[in-house]
C-alpha cells in the first residue's frame, strides 16, 4: 500500500498537551503543543468536544505526521510512551480518525461508492454510539444529497459524516471518522489496514460507472472485495459479533474505558 495516512486520537489524560509533548521529546519522539499538522511533528492540542472524564483531566488531541502503513511502528512507541507515562482513557464522545492520500476526485468518488455500497457491514464493526452519533453520520441515509455534490466534484454539504472529503483540497486525503476514541494498537493498526486497502480498491477503478457496474454485476461480498485474510478479517469479524453482543447491554456498554 503506498497512500500516506494520517491519525487523529481523541482521548483524556492527566498531562495538558504542553506536557505531553515534552514527555514525547525526551522518549525521542519530536512533538509540539500545537493543532498544525506537520510532517517534522506531532501536534498534541486541546479538543473541547470531549467529555471529560474526571475534574482535571485534559482534553487531548493527538495528530500523526504523515506516515505509510510500513511504518505503523511508529504509532505503537507513540501510544506506549503516552501510557507509561500519564493515566489516559476515552468515552463515547472520543474518536479515531484516519487520513488516507487520495490523489483525484475520481478516486473520492468510489471511496464513497465502496462505503455506501458495503455500509451496512462496516458499521457493524463499529460501536453502537459512532452508528448514531451527530459527528459520525452514515452515509446512506443521507446518499441522494451526497452522492448529487461528489458525482459533480463537490464535496458534500455535511463535514461529519463516516467519510469526509472536505479534507482534500487542503491536505489531499479523505477522512474516515467511524471508529471509536481507543490507543490500543493493534486496533488502530486494523482499522488503518481496513481504510487504505478500501482507497487502495477504489484506485482500481478508472470511473465511478465501472465501479457500479461491477458492484451491480457481480455483487462482491466485503473481504471477497478486499481480498482480506489473516488478522485483519479475523479481528474485524471479531469486532462485529462482540458489538453484535453488546446491543443489548448498551448502557453498561457505555462505560467502558477503550471502545
């Protein structure tokens, strides 16, 4: 996979983000106390949309310079530093989002396509609170509108929808917003492995009329699609019986540390 990616980690700590970015230098990773993104840093900032979990805790914002999926490491001495250093958590109201370099319309247009096309089941991989949750919009009941603006090389009314392409113009990406505040690795790493190889598909495809027509035709399921074996399916399944539990046990659900 050669798009570059980027992340954005929602999350509460003990340190404010002047000092976490000064635990972060001193464990060699080059970090600053600012909202701009950069490819010499990353940007630890204050995010007032989260909830505080305790009187005292900060609000953090954590953006990845831009990376490749090869160098998904670098995420995991990230996250491990943050941890061994400052009591974190994340409620409902934190997010993962994940960048991925698109390099045309063209290609934005089928990552839509893809997304409204297999909706239905991504989400099931998601918690129930990022299913009905006012900065993660589905795009599928809303799919007339959107649809309209991105076939003509608009970007959509809406900016929080599951995908977000009012991203590109400046940074050259789209946003996938879906997934659940979490600094576990292994499930940042697969929902990153899930979102550049869903771009990777969408570069296949010279047209969005090809597209369609090969998703009318042949009706593909999702990981027949993807062609995704191994951990990466294995973990997403495991993610849509475990959500499919928690259904009926949301409110006790909600007050979990890591979704």
């Amino acid at each position: 996979m050669k798009e570059q990616i980027g992340l954005e980690f929602e999350f509460s700590a003990s340190l404010n983000q002047a000092n976490m970015a000064e635990v972060l230098n001193r464990n060699g990773i080059v970090a600053r106390a600012t909202s701009q993104v950069s490819p010499q840093w990353w940007a630890v900032s204050r995010d007032g949309t989260i909830d505080r979990h305790a009187n005292g805790c900060n609000q953090i914002e954590l953006k990845a310079p831009p990376l490749r999926v090869q160098d998904l490491g670098t995420i995991r001495k990230v996250l491990d530093t943050i941890k061994a250093n400052c009591d974190t958590a994340v409620n409902v109201s934190c997010g993962l989002h994940c960048h991925v370099e698109v390099l045309s319309w063209a290609v934005i247009k089928n990552v839509y396509l893809l997304w409204n096309h297999f909706e239905p089941e991504i989400i099931s991989f998601l918690p129930m609170a990022r299913r009905a949750n006012g900065m993660t919009r589905q795009i599928r009941p809303r799919w007339e509108g959107i649809w309209r603006n991105v076939r003509n090389d608009h970007r959509p009314d809406e900016r929080y929808l599951m995908v977000n392409s009012h991203c590109f113009q400046k940074y050259g990406t789209v946003e996938f917003r879906g997934h659940s505040g979490t600094l576990n690795y292994n499930k940042v790493k697969r929902w990153v492995l899930f979102c550049a190889r869903l771009v990777e598909i969408a570069r296949e495809f010279q047209t969005w009329k090809e597209l369609d027509a090969y998703l009318k035709f042949y009706k593909p399921g999702l990981f027949d699609l993807f062609d995704m074996n191994g951990k990466t399916r294995r973990y997403l399944e495991g993610r849509k019986a475990t959500h499919a539990k928690r259904g009926s046990t949301y409110g006790r659900y909600l007050k979990r540390c890591d979704l």
